[in-house]
C-alpha cells in the first residue's frame, strides 16, 4: 500500500479525478481526519472538506508507477 497527498480543490478536478481513478483495477480510499471514502465515488468526495488537502491509499503494488504518474496532476508537492 502507498499513501499520497493530493488535493481536489475544485468540482472539475474531482470529476477528473474520478474518472482517472476508475479506470484503474485497484482499491483507492481517501483518508481526511477519522473519514475513509472510496475514492471511485464521487459523492462520497463531495462529503470531504476540499479546501484542506486528504491522504490518498493506494492498494496495489503491481502497476504503482502507472497509478503514480496518472495522479500527477492532483499531487501536492
């Protein structure tokens, strides 16, 4: 399992985000403060505070550099 912190700012990068991480076969979950959200479900991302940055999980080992470099555009630096 890997963990990066990422933000969703804004209801497109949300969108965009969603749809990137679908197309993935693994598990993402987005961890802000005692919450735990699937992040394939836009609804639940929308239950998050999105102005402070969350703790992405990533439950893959097997194509970790693919999921990194589509995640790219949402990391903080």
């Amino acid at each position: 399992m890997t963990t990066v912190k990422i933000s969703l700012n804004s209801i497109d990068k949300v969108k965009s985000f969603v749809r990137d991480v679908t197309t993935f076969d693994c598990d993402f979950d987005l961890i802000s403060g005692r919450y735990v959200i699937d992040a394939k479900s836009i609804m639940g991302i929308f239950s998050l505070d999105l102005s402070k940055d969350i703790d992405l999980s990533i439950h893959s080992e097997d194509n970790i550099e693919a999921v990194l470099k589509m995640l790219e555009p949402y990391l903080v630096k």
